[in-house]
C-alpha cells in the first residue's frame, strides 16, 4: 500500500524553465512533508519542507505548495538548471512518528 | 558530504549468509535510522534508535536487526540472506530532539549483492 506516489518516474525540462514535481498521499495523518534530492551514487539530500499548516513554503528557486483537500504537494524549481538533475523523493511523516515515508522518485532531466 | 558515513560501499554475498553494515552518524545527532532502497522502489524506513534505544520501527524483517552502541555509531545485521534482499540500504541521523523539525542526513548507502 503506497502512502505516497509520485506518479511520474521522469521529467525532462529545458534550462531556465519551471520544473513542477507532483506528490499524492493517502494517509490523513500525514501533517509534515520533506522534499529530497538524491544525486547518483549519494545519500538522498534534505531540500525542502513544509508543514500542513501551511500551503507554501518557499526557498530560494525552490518552493513547496500542499493542497490538503487534495491530498497533493508539488515542488516548483525555478528557474531550472543543469545541476537540478537527480531524482527527486517526496516524503512525509504522520503525526506522533519519526517515520519518513517515502515516495518511489521523480527523475528530473535538465537540459540546456 | 551529510557527515555520516556508511561502510561498506558494496558488499556482494550468497543466500544463507549473514551480513553487517555499519553507521555512524553526524557529530552530535542521537538518532539513526535505516531504510532500504529496493530496484525502482522508494526508500523504505526499516528502524529507528535514539540515544541507544529503539523508537520507532517499520517493515523490517524477521531476520534483520540493528543496534545503537554507546558511541552511537549502529549496526544492521541481516542475517539467511536471500536474493531479495538485494538492495541500497541507507543510515540516516538527526538531532533527535523536535520531531519534524527535525532534519535527517542520509549517509552514501550501502549497495548489497546477494547472489
């Protein structure tokens, strides 16, 4: 049972345009979500959160929307760059745990 | 570089043998936790230790066990290995101390081969 989806395996994206990453969940006690970025051959990356108190965290280029009716987050890279190339993991921690659930990946391709 | 470490890099072995990866975490984080990256699969949390004692553990088998020394560093035994059990295994630490506030720093991973 895949708490988290992240339906798309892959994007490609041209550089100096918006990559928008999607994520889906399904448990209601889901009330933090992570972004991770993981380049090959490395540990996965902490990028960017967002509690479910809000609907917007925003970080440099990079910003989390959530929608919580929608059970929906979103990761916007702005602009995109080359080194953005990796796979990107949505995950999320349910209320009273320290379990990260991940979802299986986004691989993001940023071409010139 | 997260600051944890992770040894092994690779480790290739049969079915039936048994295996340890080692863990040790960033300078000053109390929790470790493990997860297991299988083929095409997300990562999957498999056990969490804070300061030296389970906390929180996830879908983790039977035959697979970990421990926290009190240096903190923590070992994940697997143990009747089967070729299923192939996969990246990845440590992460944090401080421990304000859930969800609370940033996890993942270690290179460990790659096992069971042939």
């Amino acid at each position: 049972d895949q708490q988290v989806k992240q339906n798309s395996p892959s994007l490609s994206v041209q550089e100096g345009r918006i990559s928008i990453l999607n994520c889906d969940y399904t448990n209601s006690m889901f009330d933090y979500f992570l972004w991770y970025k993981k380049y090959p051959a490395e540990g996965p990356t902490f990028l960017i959160s967002i509690s479910s108190i809000k609907d917007k965290n925003e970080d440099g280029r990079f910003t989390v929307f959530l929608n919580k009716s929608a059970k929906h987050l979103s990761l916007h890279i702005v602009p995109s760059q080359p080194g953005d190339s990796a796979v990107y993991f949505c995950a999320a921690l349910a209320y009273n745990t320290d379990k990260l659930i991940f979802g299986t990946g986004t691989r993001l391709q940023v071409f010139p | 570089d997260s600051g944890v470490t992770q040894t092994p890099k690779h480790l290739i072995t049969a079915t039936g043998q048994r295996v340890t990866l080692r863990c040790s975490p960033r300078s000053g984080d109390l929790s470790v936790y493990w997860y297991q990256q299988s083929l095409d699969q997300g990562l999957q949390f498999l056990i969490q230790y804070y300061n030296g004692e389970e906390r929180a553990k996830g879908n983790i088998l039977e035959r697979f066990s970990a421990q926290q020394f009190p240096d903190l560093h923590s070992e994940l035994n697997l143990s009747s290995l089967e070729l299923g059990d192939s996969a990246l295994y990845f440590c992460a630490s944090s401080v421990g101390k304000q859930r969800a506030m609370d940033t996890q720093y993942f270690g290179p991973g460990t790659r096992l081969t069971v042939l």
